[in-house]
C-alpha cells in the first residue's frame, strides 16, 4: 500500500501547490502508516524533484519524452493510473489545478475510484473508509464526502493545505511510460502565458477591483498597488464584461475561484455571486465608499471612503512598511 | 453535427443555502431551480455551431426526477432541438458519467459538451468521466471553442495564460466564461419548446462511490474591523500585526 501524489510543474519548476500535494499526502500516508511516492511527468530535473524529499515523499517517478512534455489529460491519465497500480496505491493525490481537473476525473474513471475534488482538509480514516469535507454550493457550505472505494482521488485547491518541511530526501527513478498512440488526442499547438504577472489562481495575495473604479484608464493604481503586495490582479464580473479587464482576471461564481491569505477588493459591491469566487479567502480587505456595500459583511478589514484617495495611500503605507 | 448538450439542474445562484434532516439533505424548500450556468455556455455555443439546429441538432441531457423538466424546457425553449431526462436522482459524478455516457454510446454524437463544473457540488468531473468512459479526447476548462470540418481548436485556461489544443471530434469539451454568451429565450422558442420531444429514459445500474453525509456553514467571519480613511498606517499594521498576511 502506498498514497501516490501527482507533481505538476511549470517550465520545469515546481510550485507551491506541488509542495502543498506533498504534504497532504504525506499526511495521509502518516496515518495509514505508510509512504508517500510521487510521480511528475514532463521535463524537469532531477535535482529540481529531489526536493520533495523534504516535504517526505519518500521515491519520485519521472517519466518524460517530446510526446509528453506538454499535458494531454489521456496520456497523463493513463501514467499515473500505471504508477498508481504498481505501487499498489490507495490514494492518489492531486492539485485542483486547472490540468488537475482534466486529469483527476479521468484518472478516477480508470481506477474506479471514489474522487472528492477540492477537498479542504485531510481525510478522516475508519479503515477503508474516508470521509472529507470539500466545499460545496460555490463556498456557501462544507460538504462531508464518504468514500470507501478500494482506491480515492483526492484533488486540493491550491493555497488550501499548509506546506511542512519535515527534511528528508528522495530518489529520482525513471518510470517506464505505458502510453499508447490513442492516448494522444489532443494537441498543443501553443501555449501563451503572461510570465511578468502572477498566477492569479496560485496568488497568496490578490488585489481585486470593481465598477467603482469607472474605467479602464484608472487601473494604474490597482496594478501598482498589486505590485507593490506581490500580488495577483483580479476583477468583478461587470467589469471584465465591460471589457475593461481580460475575462481571466474575472473572479467569482462563474469565473475564478480563489483562496488567497489575503483578498483585497477595491470599488467591489459584493454580489453574492461575487463572493462565492472569493469567500474562502484568508483575510478579505474591503474598500468602499458605500458602508453598506454588502461586502462589509464578510469582510475582517474595511474602509469606507473613496478609492482614489485610500489606494493611493495605501501604497505610500505599504512601501514605507516594505522599507523598515 | 450532432452535439450532446449535458445540463444540470441547480439551484439559483441567489438561493440561501440550508440544510435539513440533522444537515444531511440539502433544503429544497422554497429554492428555485435553473441551468447550471456554464452548462449555459454550452448550450448557447452548441446553438451557435449548429446555426441554430439547421445545420445540425442539439440534444440536451439531465439525470434527475420530474422536477428538473422545467429546467429542460428551458433549454428547450433557449434552442434546444430535443431532450433527454435520465430518470434517476443523480447521486454523484461517477453515476451521472456513466448514464451519460450509456445513451451517448447509443448515439453517437459529433461533439459532448458539458459546463465546466456544476455550481452545486462543484466537482468539475462528469465531463471527463464521459470522455474516458468512452475513450474520447476532452478539454476541461475551454475559454474558446472552434470547429472546421471534424477538427476542433479549444483555448483552454491554464495558471497565468492558455493553452491552445486542437483534437478530432468527437470529443467532450467542458466550457467557461469565453465560449459564447448565454442566450435569453424567446417568446417563439418559449412556444416551441412545450412541444419539442423530451424522452425519458431508465437508468442503467451503476453504483455510486462517493456520498455526501452531512453539511455544515462555513465559520462565519467576525465583524468587520473599519479603519478610518485617514488612518492607512492602522490598516497596514493590522495586516501585519493581527493578520500576518504581508
């Protein structure tokens, strides 16, 4: 028996939520008094993988070839289902990314597992059974999930699971990919990412604006303000549809989900809907020159008052507390 | 091109959400029912690919009771060409992929679309179950859909940027914001839809793995803390101080 964990990376990097996937698993595996394997496919190296080691994966699986060094959700599937029957695992482990998704239904579907996706803390373990708690009705409840297939799919939201070093070091092997020509039907043909800005998904800091901001033209200050913080951009659903911001930035029911430390939103009324994308944040940081703008109510932090004035101070304050 | 439209019956997004029997059922009472709004998406992009069912037909699907007809209308009315109800509550994922994919089988449609993830469970998984349960190509979060001939081109959202994918049909594609605008219905197709066939159909056996046994409120956050306008430096220290967020 083992737990199984699937490592994504990005250019050949891992990221936090590989090291948040190592974690969970290794503390699953710590209950079911076992080891935590993992398993990445793509380019990478070695040296960048052994670092998992630290978080107690015990053995890393790379597998890569040209075919495979670019995500196609059915051959992904079909290795990890491989590495998961050789191993013998129980569970398997992956980030609710947004390949995650491709990848963890189908994996689930191979292996006939029970599968809770977006899973906020570890499992409650009664012999074979599992019990879970995701979210559910976009962040209004917390659904307790049972599982108690032979084997489970766990996916967790990224920022949604603390990252422990617990030392320890791991063994890069190679791992003999079972693919078939079928299994490659989908393509890349290419792939555009914005490298300058942060992933607004992953981002433990988000700065998030609305219609109070009345135009494209005033988004300098949100920008700076994000840079400043370290932060992701994001925006309400009225203004991405206005145009004044990319669809991808459009955080909410029906955009981007995200569950940063810290979720400031400037000029944002907070419709239900928008606060469905946002309400699993840390801390929520509300500025609005209406008090009675809905989003007081869930917020830890607010300040009522004009954005045009308070952002802008805001980033004389932020830089003076940077320089201290 | 025949495509499957794959719809579910979710409660409004304004719908306060509660539970009943010691917190393990949902509370239907006095919620209202609509399409699942990426599911939405993909009924209007369907539309769209079909110029409207005349070069081409929409099927839309739902597994659920009788109570999830008015939700079918709907699509019906909004364009649809026919429906299909899988007569069954649909208990998890695993058990609405494989009903889907029982009748897909059956059917052999060009393309299966489905929305990116239901606004219920939010569990993002029926759409690639159905693809491997039939051993077709899918894209799961598609921002762009486009079909010449039997290629299709998916931009699909990755972290930071996108993915440009292209695949034979047929193929199962979950769609987000970006694929198409929802369409309102019409009068016309209001008055159409009450006559357009919606076939009921039994549920093959599968068993569900998964199960949901009880629910709870997220904790509530405590009041808001307001920090005077001319007072940021609090705010700041707040935040690093009490929340230890930067």
């Amino acid at each position: 028996m083992s737990v199984l964990v699937y490592i994504e990376n990005t250019d050949g990097q891992l990221k936090k939520s590989a090291f948040e996937v190592a974690t969970y698993g290794k503390d699953i595996a710590t209950q079911l008094n076992t080891e935590a394997i993992a398993l990445s496919i793509g380019d990478i190296s070695t040296d960048e993988l052994s670092k998992l080691g630290a978080y107690g994966i015990s053995k890393v699986y790379h597998v890569t070839n040209d075919d495979l060094k670019t995500f196609v959700n059915q051959a992904y599937a079909s290795i990890v289902a491989a590495a998961a029957k050789q191993e013998n695992a129980s569970v398997v482990v992956l980030s609710n990314t947004f390949s995650g998704k491709g990848l963890a239904p189908r994996l689930a579907t191979k292996l006939e597992a029970g599968i809770v996706s977006g899973a906020i803390s570890l499992p409650t373990i009664n012999g074979n059974t599992f019990e879970v708690q995701k979210t559910a009705f976009s962040n209004k409840a917390i659904a307790t999930v049972v599982v108690d297939s032979a084997v489970k799919v766990i996916t967790i939201n990224p920022n949604s699971y603390t990252v422990k070093e617990v030392g320890g070091s791991a063994a890069v092997e190679n791992f003999t990919a079972p693919v078939q020509s079928s299994d490659f039907s989908t393509v890349v043909k290419d792939i555009v990412r914005a490298t300058d800005k942060i992933s607004l998904p992953e981002a433990e800091i988000v700065v998030s604006a609305g219609r109070g901001m009345k135009g494209p033209e005033n988004w300098a200050m949100i920008e700076e303000l994000a840079e400043v913080l370290g932060a992701a951009t994001a925006c309400s659903k009225p203004v991405s549809d206005a145009g004044w911001r990319p669809h991808s930035e459009h955080v909410g029911q029906t955009g981007i989900v995200v569950s940063p430390n810290l979720y400031i939103a400037i000029g944002i009324s907070g419709a239900i809907q928008h606060l469905a994308g946002v309400s699993s944040s840390k801390t929520i940081v509300v500025i609005n020159k209406d008090p009675e703008a809905p989003f007081f109510k869930v917020a830890d932090y607010g300040i009522v008052g004009d954005a045009f004035t308070i952002v802008p101070k805001l980033i004389e304050a932020l830089k003076a507390h940077k320089g201290n | 091109m025949k495509i499957l439209v794959c719809i579910s019956n979710v409660p409004d997004t304004t719908s306060k959400i509660t539970f009943t029997n010691n917190n393990s059922e949902f509370n239907t009472a006095g919620v209202q029912y609509i399409i699942n709004p990426y599911d939405e998406i993909a009924l209007a992009r369907a539309i769209e690919l079909t110029d409207a069912g005349t070069s081409g037909t929409v099927t839309v699907i739902t597994v659920g009771d009788a109570s999830t007809e008015a939700t079918i209308r709907k699509a019906l009315a909004i364009g649809a060409n026919d429906a299909v109800r899988v007569d069954a509550l649909p208990s998890d994922a695993w058990f609405v992929a494989n009903q889907i994919a029982a009748y897909a089988k059956k059917n052999n449609f060009d393309l299966i679309l489905t929305g990116r993830e239901s606004i219920d469970y939010n569990g993002a998984q029926v759409g690639a179950m159905v693809a491997e349960l039939l051993g077709l190509p899918s894209v799961s979060i598609a921002k762009g859909l486009a079909i010449e001939g039997n290629q299709a081109r998916i931009e699909r959202e990755i972290e930071g940027g996108k993915e440009v994918v292209s695949a034979t049909l047929p193929l199962v594609v979950g769609t987000a914001e970006g694929v198409a605008e929802p369409k309102i219905p019409n009068m016309r197709g209001i008055m159409a839809a009450r006559t357009k066939p919606l076939s009921v159909v039994q549920p093959i056996a599968v068993q569900p793995l998964t199960k949901i046994n009880n629910y709870s409120t997220p904790p509530a956050r405590g009041k808001v803390k307001l920090v005077d306008e001319n007072s940021i430096n609090e705010l700041v220290n707040l935040l690093h101080s009490e929340a230890k967020v930067i």
